[in-house]
C-alpha cells in the first residue's frame, strides 16, 4: 500500500504534541482512563487516515497505550486520593449492603462525585443500567445470570416475577430488564 510519509522532524514533532495533549487530558481528568480519540484527533487536525498511521507508530514505540476509543499515556493509571478512596469504600458498602436497592446514581454522585463515579464505571465496579440506576458488578451479574436462568427454563420472565425475585422495587427490575432488552440478552414481547 502507499505508506504515509513525513520526515523524521516532522514525526518527532508531532509525536511530542501527540503526548503533549494526552498529558494534558491526563493532568485534567486523572480518574479517567485516557483521552478520547476524537478529540485528540481535532484537537492535532489531522485527517482521519495520518490520525490512524501516526497513533499506531506511537503506540508501536511503547509511548501510547490505544484502543479503539481512548488513548492514554503507557506508564498513566488511574488513582485515587486517601480522601477519594475512603469515599468509595463507604459507596460501595452501600451498594453491598443493598445490592437489590443501591443508591441512585444522583445519591452515587453526590457521595463520591461525577470523575470519581465516572471511573468506577469505567473500570467496572459499577454498572449503570440506566440514567438513574446502578448496580455493583457482583449483583448485576447474578441478577444477569437469574434472570437468563429463568429465561432457559421457563421461556419467559414478567417485570413483576423480576421484582419478586430479588425482593426490589418496580424501578430496579425495570432498569435493569430494560437495559437487558439493549443488550439483546432478552427481548421484550407484551409485557414478557
């Protein structure tokens, strides 16, 4: 194929604004696990085709970790302050201590705040099933597995039988099939 060209300056050039941009991203948002590849890629006004060729040969080099949204600096990992992480003890005991009604994703927020909340999703201690429901990832795959479990040997699962089944409410079964039904784990006929 016809290689993208450009001279070594040039490269090394746009290698340091690459990881200039991506330090910045990380100096910004340290909880998030890098930076999203649109906006590295407008933010360097490259054309989508050098975007690619330059982020694989900086990613060849060791110097930038990539996948297919984000791309972060190799040696970047994600911490939190004593403050931070006390806070998210104390969240996620609540979220064990109700696995079937956890605090609403306002209440998550207002506990450990939106980049701390962000990051637990990210990093998959906690999953939003919907804009107002989460679930710690323990009692989401169980709920998970119950629920397809019923699926194979009943054929069918109603909100309510749902709702019975890990003693909540009518909200968390809804959230919780609807986000299902996303997946295409199950599919909803009627009210089944």
């Amino acid at each position: 194929g016809n290689a993208f060209v450009m001279s070594l300056g040039s490269w090394q050039a746009l290698r340091q604004k690459t990881l200039d941009l991506v330090q910045d991203y990380h100096r910004r948002y340290p909880l998030r696990a890098g930076m999203p590849r649109e906006e590295l890629k407008s933010r360097l006004g490259l054309s989508p085709r050098a975007f690619g060729e330059a982020v694989g040969k900086a990613a060849a080099e060791g110097a930038v970790v990539e996948t297919e949204a984000i791309l972060a600096l190799a040696e970047h990992r994600v911490t939190l302050g004593r403050e931070q992480q006390r806070q998210v003890d104390k969240l996620l005991q609540t979220f064990a201590q109700n696995p079937y009604s956890p605090p609403s994703l306002a209440e998550s927020d207002a506990l450990v705040g939106a980049e701390v909340l962000a990051a637990l999703i990210e990093q998959g201690q906690l999953v939003k099933v919907s804009d107002t429901v989460l679930f710690a990832a323990e009692t989401y795959n169980k709920m998970t597995q119950a629920v397809t479990g019923h699926l194979q040997r009943e054929g069918s699962i109603t909100l309510a039988q749902v709702r019975d089944m890990f003693s909540t409410s009518r909200k968390y079964a809804q959230a919780l099939l609807e986000h299902l039904d996303d997946k295409r784990v199950t599919k909803r006929v009627g009210d089944e």
